[in-house]
C-alpha cells in the first residue's frame, strides 16, 4: 500500500496566500469574509459575518491544494487532467455538508447553510464560543478534574455514535477540534468532510491525506486502509489520553514500526498510572488506542456501555479494623481509674443506688451513658439520612437546571434559524424585485 504525505503547518494556503481576501462577500452579499482562521489539506476556514442576521459565523472553502489553484476569488485546477476528480470533491464536500446539517446534537456545531460559489463549495457553520482542549491541557491553572474529563467523554462519545449511526466518520477528532464553553460543554468541530472519500477515488489525492501524528490511527496513514467508527474512536481515546496524561501519545506509525522490529510498544498504558481514575475506565481509553482496528472498541455505544456498568457498580469501601466499643470503653474507664489512682487514693463514697429509669424490663441495668450513647449514635445516623437527601436534592436541581439550559439552547437555536429563514425569503424577494424592475427598465418603450 502506497504511504500518505503529512501536511506540514508551513505548507497551508495561508503561508502561500490561497485565502480569500478580507472583505469579500458571498452568497450575494449575505456572508463577508473577515480573516482566514485555519487551513488544512482539502479546504480553508474563514471567520466571516452573516450580514442579515449581523453575527459572526464561520465559513469552510472546498481547496484541495493538491489539484487546484486560486486566480483572483475563483477556485481552478491546476491541470485540465483534475476537473473530473475536483468536480468529484465538491460534490462529496456538499453532501457531507447536507449529512452534518442533518446531526442536531448539542454537542456538535451545526452547518445552516452549504452553496457552490467561485467554482468551489462552501458550509456555513456557527462560531462556539469556546477554548479548545489543547489550550485547556496547555494551561496547568485550568486542569479538567477526573469527573469534568469523565463527563467531556460521555458527551463526545454519545455525539460520535450519532456520527456514526449516520454512516459518517470525522476523520480529525483532537484536542483543537474539541471546544469547551464556559460551562464545560463539549463541541465536535471540523469534519473531515470528503477527504477520505475522495482518497479512494483519486490518484492525486490519495497520495495526500491529512493526519496529525499522535492522534490519528495507522490507517489513516496508509492510502486504502480500512477505516470505521475504531478510527474515530482511536482519536477521541488519544485525546483523552491527552488531557489525562499532559502528554500526546506516541505516532501510531512509531509504534508500528517499534513493534515491526520486535521492539516494545512505545505507548505507555494509563491504567495503573493515574490512581485518581477508576481503572476500568482508563483501561477503556488504553484498548481503543490498540494498534489492530479488530483490538479496539468498536462502538461509541459499546465504550458509553462500560462506562454505565462502572457507574453502576457498587463501590467497596474499606474500613480499617478497630477495636469493638465495648473493648474502647473498657479501656477508657481502666485508665480513667489508674490517673485517679496515680492521684492517691480517692475517699470512699457510698455507690448511688441506679436510677430507675436505667433498670429495664428484663431485670438488666444498663447505665446512663449508654443511653446516651445511642441517643447520639440515632441523631448521627438521622443528620447523615438528611443530608444525603438533601444532596440527592441538589444533585436533582443541578439536573433540572442543565436540561433546561440545553432546551433554552435548542430553543434559541431554532428562534436564529427561523430567523435566518425569514431573512433569506426577504432577500430573495428583494432580489426578484430587483430583477423584475430591471427587467421592466430594460423593455424598450
């Protein structure tokens, strides 16, 4: 199998000037580009305005740069011999615009509108608000802790699944594709798009697919490989191991090779390593990096099912022997007796007689202090009933109050999308208007 290049940072189009200039609109004005944000193999990221609706979106360009070349703001092949197989990625790009537009998710960010423009394609995407993960692991002030990591992964495995149940993979899951908000809300950004699509079915392409070292599976790097949801999940565990560790993992193409030469794998395990993880959750992340796709967790479903059955087991908690409390009294009042002995000896009192309420039924006499020892072994044992109805009770609200936040999302969500499409049949209007009394100007008289 042929191997794949790796794009380097240094050859992006931003460093060979192949981004759309800064004011430049789309779509008939609707969208005006402001700077190029990011660059990868088969296209360009703008930040850009929505000048209806007056709000920052994001806007992805179609470029593979293998094939095509810039003149002024239209995009052309390199080669009369590449317009079938660009014409080939725009129509891949497109359609895997239309299945992303379909993932209504909260934690993957949604594409509101996909075009063909300068002889390209574009998606139009929101702006999260957010910090990526890699500036998260970066930044030792704002470490995640275990459960914060834990529920990051619980919602990015359940948006995957829904990836995946659509017949789609991201193909670039890493720590500066994963956004958090400032509530610690997790974001699927940057899809892979057609990339692997069309590396299969291109010569020129398939000789170039975009792959980060450490977090990309070995498939990845070989043009033909097989891959599936194992490929994506390989990533997302890599990340993972990211955000745990403090340090990517070794390159998949490392490890092969070590291992090729009968040396050992260069990939140090998480389990065993970080105590403040249960194990078989790390453990988890350490098979879903194993280098044979057959080794790995095949499902973000599966991975999401050994995640519930750790949660739902129970937790032993070992308690240290101690003595019983009749012993530890016994003690007490033995040494209480040899300091007042130590002191001389005390005069001799005649005993009280037991009060009558300390004689029980059965004829036994149990002494004051043993009521009032169980007195306060019951009011213990009541607070602690308490407050852990109380903390089931704000556990309860905090629920409540995320459900909530998520439909106030989703509903402001839906309010910006009838709003966008009440703005765009305006704007068709205008624009048919316009067209008519031009027309109608045209007619000679």
């Amino acid at each position: 199998m042929q191997e794949t290049r790796i794009i380097d940072a240094s050859e992006t189009y931003e460093a060979q000037g192949q981004g759309l200039p800064t004011g430049l609109e789309l779509l008939g004005g609707k969208f005006k580009i402001d700077h190029q944000i990011g660059a990868g193999g088969f296209g360009i990221t703008y930040l850009a305005k929505d000048t209806f609706l007056e709000r920052a979106v994001v806007v992805k360009e179609c470029f593979p740069e293998s094939i095509c070349m810039r003149f002024g703001s239209r995009v052309t092949v390199n080669s009369p011999n590449h317009e079938a197989q660009f014409r080939k990625i725009v129509e891949m790009f497109m359609r895997e615009a239309r299945s992303i537009a379909k993932l209504r998710h909260p934690n993957i960010v949604t594409v509101h509108q996909a075009f063909e423009e300068n002889g390209s394609a574009y998606m139009v995407l929101d702006l999260f608000d957010g910090r990526d993960l890699l500036d998260l692991i970066e930044d030792d002030n704002d470490a995640l802790s275990p459960d914060q990591v834990r529920e990051v992964l619980v919602k990015l495995l359940d948006a995957i699944d829904l990836v995946h149940r659509n017949d789609l993979l991201h193909r670039d899951i890493s720590p500066d594709n994963i956004l958090l908000d400032k509530w610690g809300t997790p974001a699927l950004i940057d899809f892979g798009a057609a990339r692997e699509d069309a590396s299969l079915k291109t010569n020129a392409v398939s000789t170039m697919l975009v792959v980060k070292d450490g977090y990309s599976p070995h498939e990845f790097y070989v043009s033909g490989g097989k891959q599936g949801p194992f490929s994506d999940l390989y990533a997302l565990a890599a990340t993972m191991y990211h955000v745990i560790s403090g340090e990517a993992p070794p390159s998949s193409q490392t490890r092969v090779s070590d291992m090729a030469d009968q040396n050992d794998d260069p990939y140090q395990p998480l389990a065993g390593r970080f105590p403040q993880f249960e194990m078989s959750f790390l453990q988890a992340i350490d098979q879903a990096m194993s280098i044979a796709p057959r080794d790995r967790i095949q499902s973000a479903k599966e991975w999401l099912s050994l995640i519930e059955q750790e949660t739902k087991k129970v937790k032993t908690v070992h308690i240290p022997q101690s003595k019983s409390l009749t012993k530890t009294l016994s003690e007490l009042i033995a040494e209480t007796n040899k300091h007042v002995s130590d002191d001389g000896p005390a005069p001799q009192k005649p005993a009280p007689a037991p009060r009558i309420d300390a004689v029980k039924s059965d004829g036994t006499f149990h002494p004051e202090w043993v009521e009032e020892f169980n007195r306060e072994t019951i009011e213990v044992a009541q607070r602690k009933r308490a407050e852990a109805k109380e903390a089931a009770r704000r556990a309860e609200e905090a629920r409540r109050a995320e459900a909530m936040r998520l439909a106030e999302q989703a509903r402001l969500a839906q309010e910006a999308r009838e709003a966008e499409q009440t703005q765009q049949a305006a704007a068709d209007e205008a624009i048919s208007s316009k067209i008519l009394e031009w027309v109608t100007r045209a007619k000679p008289s």
